[in-house]
C-alpha cells in the first residue's frame, strides 16, 4: 500500500470512530432524555412510586417521598410532626386531624415526618429544609430525654448528614451527583436499583417496598407488635441493658443540644407556632437516665428554655391513659396505641386553642393572617 493510500485508510478509519462516537453519545442522550421526560409523567409515576436520592437511611427517603405525594395531593400541608421512631409509630396524622377538627372547626392537612434514630440535631437540619420546602403553619417536635445527650445518635446522624443530598442542600461546593440527586427525576426511579449487584439487594429491596406500603400517605407507619414485660424495670447487669445504661445514667443536658432545639423553635418562614411536648412514656424507661426524679428535673428545663424561646411547651399525656397492650415497648405505641394517643393529643391542642386562643391553622389562612 502506498504512503499515500495508507493515510486515507487511516483518516477515514479515525472519521469512523469519530462518527460512531458522536451517534453513542447522541443516542445516550437522547435515551436519558427520554426517560427523564417519562419519569415526570404523572402516568409514570401512578405505575412507580419508589424513588432514592441513593441515601443510606431508607426510610427518611421514604418519609420525603411520601410528604411530596403528599403535598401533591392536598396542596400542601399545615402541620409538621417530627421526632423520632416515637413519632414514627405513635402518631396517626388522620386521627389527629380529624378529632381537631371535629373540635375546633379547623381542618388541617397533617403529615407525620418521624424518621427513627434521629435525635434533634439532624432534625433541626431536617426541619429547616421542610419549612423552607412546604411552608406550613405550625410544627410539632416530639422530643425526649434521649435527644439531648451528646454522644447519642452521632453515627446516624453523620452518615446521614454527609451524604451529597444533604451537603447540596447547603452552600457546599457543586458537584454533578448532588445536582443530579436533587434534579433529575429520572435518577430517583433508578437509585433504588443502585445495588442490584450485592447478594443482600433482593432483602433490602423487598424491605424497602414493605415498609414503603406500610407507611400511609400522611407518613404514619404503624407497628403490629405488642410489648411484654413493659412494667418490668430493666436490669443494669443484664449485658443486653449495658450500652442503654452506660450512655443515659449520668444523664445532663448538652447545650449544643439546646442549640439545635432552639433551630426548631426559630424556624421562621411561615411557621407561626411551634409547639413540643413528649409522648406518654411507661416510668420504666427512665430507670436509664436516673428515674422519674431526673425526668421531671428534665421536663422543668424544656418547658422554660420552649417558653422563653417563643415555643410552646405542651405537657406529655399521662402514661396510665395507655394500656399496656397498646405498647410496644416502654417508649413507643402499637396500632392500637396510635389512634388512642392521637385522639387525646387532639383533645389536647384543642383545649389549647379553645381556652388559650393557641390555635393551629391552615397554612392557606395564616397566609392571609400574615
């Protein structure tokens, strides 16, 4: 072949790959494009409804992906409640609406955001992003003992708090994935295949769809077990009941603690009350902390560092209105429980309103009131 002929066969051959190149990426971002404009689709999204931002913690995407359908299908919501696994199971948002209503007058769009293992500090992180996202008129942070000791729940917490979700919601440097997570529809309907690779994937997956159809529209999930030895006072010798009572006996309220409350309190925007109490707790769960003295040691602080932070400090239900059977354990309620409490925590923002004009509103009114 000659010198010449040589070249052309090669330039063509490079024009080729240069063509092919082209049409792959074009082809990709057509594809891309396509199922982006799909995934948005309302027709889409009746057939799929899991979604991820690829976060470790499955069931605070679950509890976020819930609140937007939610929000979807009211328009909106009024009322946010957050805490804990307590919050999680305890609190069905349907009862509590409708038994505040039949009170008051007021209907209110409720939704339960009760992610577990979270204390107040990532849920000072996590409220702030609600509010700012959806605008309601009140929220209702029920806290406990728990949240306020320093070296409980870090590892939870900063896993969850380092993820690029997260760290995109902030000022911190752009990243593609982070853009992306947030941005594109089409990457939520694809992130909860992220594992499809790993041998545990068909149990988390089936996990993830369980618990995704255990949580109603309104973000309540309730649990069907019921407690035993709940009135027992748990043991310090017993090595199961070491770690609870090595992290709590010594218990002292962490200033930087106080901190992330006050975030909560001073969540601006359009929440006009901001209200915290506690949920009926069995006595023997404060064995951990020092017993029943130290929790009311406890409950004088909260109720005047709430009050003097422009909160409003709602005292917990007495434990006895729970019956035994209506527990899980010493700290969280069963599907029996939830409607129970839910109902009395009604008739207890009710008569706050009713007698001290402490009213929770629909976000719609107290936009005009503004």
């Amino acid at each position: 072949m000659q010198p010449q002929e040589e070249n052309l066969t090669k330039s063509t051959k490079t024009h080729s790959l240069l063509v092919s190149i082209i049409i792959g990426v074009a082809l990709f971002a057509f594809l891309l494009l396509a199922l982006e404009t799909i995934s948005r689709t309302d027709w889409f999204a009746r057939k799929v409804s899991t979604r991820s931002f690829g976060i470790y913690h499955s069931q605070f995407e679950i509890k976020w992906f819930k609140l937007e359908d939610y929000v979807k299908e009211n328009g909106g919501v009024d009322v946010l409640l957050l805490g804990n696994s307590m919050v999680n199971t305890g609190i069905d948002p349907n009862v509590l609406s409708a038994e505040y209503e039949k009170l008051t007058g007021e209907h209110l769009r409720i939704f339960n955001f009760g992610v577990e293992g979270l204390t107040v500090s990532p849920t000072s992180v996590i409220a702030k992003i609600l509010v700012e996202k959806y605008q309601p008129s009140a929220v209702l942070f029920v806290t406990e003992m728990r949240d306020y000791v320093a070296e409980n729940g870090l590892t939870v917490e900063n896993q969850l708090l380092s993820d690029e979700w997260f760290l995109a919601q902030k000022t911190a440097p752009f990243t593609l994935r982070g853009w992306l997570k947030i941005n594109s529809s089409a990457v939520k309907y694809l992130l909860p295949f992220r594992n499809w690779s790993r041998a545990d994937f068909p149990d988390t997956f089936l996990m993830y769809l369980r618990r995704w159809g255990d949580t109603s529209a309104s973000g309540y999930e309730g649990d069907l077990n019921i407690g035993k030895d709940i009135d027992k006072h748990p043991d310090p010798n017993d090595p199961e009941e070491a770690e609870n009572f090595a992290l709590f006996q010594n218990f002292s309220i962490d200033s930087g603690r106080l901190d992330d409350l006050n975030v909560i309190l001073n969540s601006g925007g359009s929440v006009q009350m901001v209200i915290v109490t506690e949920m009926p707790l069995y006595p023997t769960y404060f064995d951990y902390f020092g017993g029943e003295e130290v929790h009311e040691q406890y409950l004088d602080t909260l109720k005047a560092f709430v009050e003097q932070n422009g909160g409003v400090y709602l005292p917990s239900l007495g434990w006895e209105l729970i019956p035994l059977e209506y527990r899980v354990d010493n700290h969280h309620l069963n599907i029996k429980g939830a409607p129970l409490f839910s109902s009395l925590l009604a008739e207890q923002l009710a008569s706050l309103c009713n007698t001290e004009g402490l009213c929770m509103r629909s976000s719609l009114v107290a936009g005009v009131e503004q």
